[in-house]
C-alpha cells in the first residue's frame, strides 16, 4: 500500500512502541467474552505490522503481556497464550516473505513450553530477516528488566571483571532486553488508559507518547498513520530550547 500524501517518508520514527490496550472493553460493549476482544486484536496487529513494514519504521515494539497480567483469571491467560502461538504459526510465510525478523523481550521462560518453542522457531526463522524487526513484549515489565540488569552487572562487578566508575547509560543499555535496539521514538497506547503500565520504563525516556481512545481491535492502518503524522508534528526538543533545535 502507498504510504499517504500527510506522512513525511523522510522522517519516520526508527522505533514504535505500542500498548495494545482496550480489547476487554471493546469486546464487553458488545456483550461478547473478553477473549473476543483479544481475537480482533490479532486483525489490529496484522495490519499495524504491515503498515509499519510499508512505511519503513525499523523496529515495531508490541506489548502483549505483562508481567502484571498472569495474575488474570487462567482462563483468559490460557486464551492469550493459545492466540499467540496461533498467530506466531499462521505469520511465519509472510513474516519470511516480508522480510520481517522477530524478536522478543522478557521473561519468556514462563510461557507455557509449547508457546516458546513455537516462538524460538519463529525467531530462528526470521533472524536474518532485515525489513522490519517486530518485538513482542511478553511477560515483561519494566522494572523486573531492571532488577535483571541490575543483577547482571552487580555480578560483574563482584566478580571483580568491572569497575563501578565503568557502570554508565551505555553499560546499563547493554543488560536490558532491548541491547540491540534503538531507544522508542514514538509510544502509542489505545484503549483510553493514560499511564505506561510498566512499558518500556528507562528507553522510553525521551519518547514521544501518544495517547488514543480507539480501542486496539478498532486500531487499524488510518490510526496508526494518523499517529504517525502527530509524531512528525512534535518538536523534539531533547531538553533544548527551539532556538537550538531549529539551528540544527
Ligand atoms: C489489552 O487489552 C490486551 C492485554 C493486556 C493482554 P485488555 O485485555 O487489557 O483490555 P481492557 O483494558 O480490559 O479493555
Ligand atoms: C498493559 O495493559 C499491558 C498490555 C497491553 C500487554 P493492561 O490492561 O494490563 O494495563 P493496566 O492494568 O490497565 O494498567
Ligand atoms: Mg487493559
């Protein structure tokens, strides 16, 4: 699909990071089971993904599962991790035809072993793919990627192979899950909720966030280009005046 007269292909974000927030809701309006939210999610995460491939955006981050959301009822935990591995099967073709390489970010030792195995494949399959690189945030959280960073570099130093004045922004970068990847440009929630729920707490930093009513089984192609076109019209100031900015 061609990308739209209103977006500027010169200045897409390198990185979107997407709270995909609102199916229960979405689903409830309607009187259907929470799990039905979740399944038109999916169609939502197809079209976003294609359309980020089309754009040229390099890094498409989705947040489908939180560390905070095992503690749902297990029935509705089983249906997500059920439509993950379904839909981590059914993408492999177009994910290999498309160039699109898969990565993840957190825990993914809880996931039930089927599910990881299907996303180890995946994975494995796709990792010299060079388009898109679409990262599923699952079984994430912001702070327990801390505590891990945390730990890793606290044994380095004990193990006496680093200093304290080598720990710097850099170092911690490199003991999150998200090492190789650019920091996110922009950081779209839907669903009507304005808060991080713990996404992406240190690389969002200096993100641009975007908040939308639009519940994620209604966030298809026209919403995402409209956010993308609210990005390309933020000044990103990066703690300077405009003054600055505009003087390059
Ligand atoms: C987002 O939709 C999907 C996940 C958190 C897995 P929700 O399930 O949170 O939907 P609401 O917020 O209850 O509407
Ligand atoms: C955030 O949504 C997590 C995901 C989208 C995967 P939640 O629905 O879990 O967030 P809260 O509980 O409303 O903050
Ligand atoms: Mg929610």
């Amino acid at each position: 699909m061609p990308i739209p007269d209103s977006i500027d292909p010169e200045s897409i974000p390198r990185h979107v990071a997407i709270i995909m927030d609102g199916n229960g809701r979405w689903a409830k309006r309607q009187g259907k089971p929470r799990l039905f939210g979740h399944k038109n999610g999916v169609n939502s995460v197809q079209e976003v993904v294609e359309c980020a491939g089309d754009l040229g955006v390099e890094v498409l981050t989705l947040y489908a599962f939180s560390t905070e959301n095992w503690k749902r009822p297990a029935d509705e935990v089983g249906g997500l991790m059920g439509l993950l591995k379904i839909y981590l099967q059914k993408e492999l073709t177009k994910m290999v035809k498309n160039s699109i390489r898969l990565t993840c970010i957190g825990n993914i030792a809880k996931l039930p072993k089927d599910v990881r195995e299907v996303l180890e494949n995946t994975m494995r399959q796709t990792a010299t793919n060079t388009k898109l690189t679409l990262n599923l945030a699952l079984s994430y959280g912001g702070r327990a990627e801390m505590v891990r960073a945390i730990r890793q570099i606290s044994e380095e130093v004990c193990n006496g192979d680093l200093e304290v004045s080598a720990i710097d922004e850099t170092l911690i970068d490199s003991h999150l899950y998200t090492a190789e990847l650019p920091d996110p440009d922009l950081l779209i929630r839907t669903g009507g909720e304005a808060r991080l729920s713990n996404f992406l707490l240190w690389q969002a930093s200096y993100a641009e966030i975007y908040f939308t009513d639009t519940m994620w089984p209604d966030f298809r192609r026209d919403a995402f280009c409209a956010a993308i076109e609210e990005f390309q019209s933020r000044e990103r100031r990066f703690g300077k005046t405009s003054a600055q900015v505009e003087s390059g």
